[in-house]
C-alpha cells in the first residue's frame, strides 16, 4: 500500500509542477495568447500553428481547448476557426512529452532552489520564472518516481494482474489510457506515468502506445464538459475534438505493431521512443485532415448541428 501511496503522490506532483509551469509560462505572456487565438485563425493552417505555439506555452492541449471553447461562447471565435487550433493542440502537447524525456536530474535542485528564491521576488516576470523553475523541478522529480516505483509496484498482486492484462489486449490498453486521462484530466500526465514504466520495465512499448492512444480520447473530456455551458458553437467544437481523436486512434490501431517497430528503430530508450511515436501519430492525423478541415467542419455541423 505504500507503493500505492507513493505512486498517487507522484501523480499528484507531476500534475502540481504542470499546473506550475503553465501558470508561469501564462503569466509571462498575458493576453497575448487569447489575442493570437482570435487573430492568427483565419485559415486552417494559421489555426494549426497558432494551436502548436499556444499549447506549447500553455503545456496543456485542454487547458487551450477550453480557452477555445470559452472564445467561441463569448463570439469571439467561430467554430469553423476552432479547426486548425485543435489540430495544433494535439501536435503542440507532444512536444511537452519530448521535453521531459530530457536527463536534467543533477538540476532538479539547483533549479528547485531558484525557483523559490525567483518567487520572493516582487516583479511579475521574475515570480514566473520562479514557478517555471519549480514546475520543472516537480515534474521531472515526479517521472523518476514513476520509474522508482515501477518494479515495486509490480510485486502488488493486483497490479502485476493489470499489467498482464494490459500486456495482453490493445484494447484494454486503449481503454486504461482513456480512463486515466479522464480522471486525472491530463493527457501529459498520463504519457509521464507510461513513461516512467517503460523505463522501469513494467510492459513493452506496444502496450505503452496503445495506451498513449487511449489518452488522446481521455483528453475530450475536460473540453466537453467545459462546452456543456457554452452555445450551439462550443459544442461543436467540443464534438469536432472528439471525432477527431477518436478517428485518429481507430485509423492507427491496426499499426501499433509498425509504430512499436519504428520507435525501436528512433531511439534506444523506450520513453524517448514513446515520445517520438506521440509525435508522430499527431503529425499524422492533424495533416491528414488539415486540407479537408473544412468540409470536416461541414461534416460536424451535418451530424450534430441540430443539437
């Protein structure tokens, strides 16, 4: 049970230094963000970047799909807009996972203690800084818990049983990713915690993007809910999302064997090749509907437009 224990704190943690980060990397830009969303979105491909570079800033897919969502119920956005930026946001939140499988385990607590130091400070921009430093420092402390408690956790009966499970089934696999996600409502945090068992041993890189793809599901959930109190024109955002996901994952399923063959051939360290095969099963997706994004938008509003 300690295992257990240690293991939700870790969790907690991770979760805790993104909330950090992002809060600091906000602070740093002001309304900057809100501003590119409403000016840098009239076309597809201008959404789609505007997507990755927000995201990217925000280190959170939901937390700028929810700022989406809130511009489109005060009519700031259109629906159609909203397209490119969810493309972007499914490419920008994986280069937060590339940036974690970084080793800077001997600056956890120099930049730790800098960040405490940045935040007695009374300026803005250096109090930010302070809440970056301290994010980092929380989140990469977080995945080597993660991958400390992999082992240990293994020898809990009915752990060892769900890992079999998972090892045996795709879509088992699928569906614990989409579960976690929706819990924790962090897609990041998810891919930290398969991570961290990858690293550790506890199942092999098949099952690891198998649940990867589940947390691209588990993702919509956050948005949706958030979409429930906007107009027609959130919802559909919010719908757009999860079709988008959900397609992307059922076109891929069938080549999680060629995706686990090509992250073995990109890197040697299994979460370094999760993080490359998030990148491009995003890359993927989000090109393959971008030159169609508007009839894909079309499509949204036929099926669930009278909604």
């Amino acid at each position: 049970m300690t295992q257990l224990f240690l293991f939700i704190l870790f969790i907690g943690l991770f979760i805790y230094g993104m909330t950090l980060l992002r809060s600091g990397l906000y602070n740093l830009s002001g309304d900057s963000l809100k501003d590119a969303l409403t000016k840098l979105t009239a076309t597809p491909w201008k959404g789609l970047l505007a997507g990755i570079g927000i995201t990217c800033i925000l280190q959170s897919s939901s937390a700028v799909m929810i700022i989406t969502i809130g511009l489109i119920s005060a009519r700031l956005l259109s629906f159609p807009q909203s397209i490119g930026i969810i493309l972007g946001t499914n490419i920008g939140t994986t280069l937060t996972t590339e940036l974690i499988t970084f080793d800077i385990e001997s600056f956890l607590l120099p930049f730790a203690f800098l960040g405490a130091i940045f935040l007695l400070f009374g300026k803005r921009n250096l109090r930010s800084i302070g809440l970056i430093l301290l994010g980092v420092s929380a989140v990469f402390a977080a995945m080597g818990g993660f991958e400390y408690l992999a082992g240990p956790l293994r020898s809990i009966d009915f752990v060892n049983r769900l890992l079999i499970e998972l090892k045996g089934s795709y879509l088992l696999s699928i569906l614990a990713g989409t579960i976690i996600t929706a819990i924790i409502q962090s897609s990041t945090a998810t891919t930290g915690i398969i991570m961290g068992f990858l690293s550790g041993g506890a199942f092999g890189l098949d099952t690891g993007i198998a649940i990867m793809l589940g947390s691209n599901i588990g993702t919509c959930v956050d948005a949706f809910l958030a979409s429930l109190l906007g107009g027609k024109e959130a919802r559909l955002c919010a719908y757009a999302h999860i079709w988008l996901n959900v397609l992307g994952v059922i076109a891929f399923y069938p080549f999680i064997g060629l995706l686990t063959s090509i992250g073995l051939q990109l890197a040697s360290a299994p979460d370094v090749q999760l993080a490359h095969i998030g990148v491009i099963f995003n890359v993927i997706t989000s090109l393959m509907v971008l030159p169609v994004a508007t009839k894909f938008g079309n499509l949204i509003i036929k099926i669930h437009g009278r909604h």
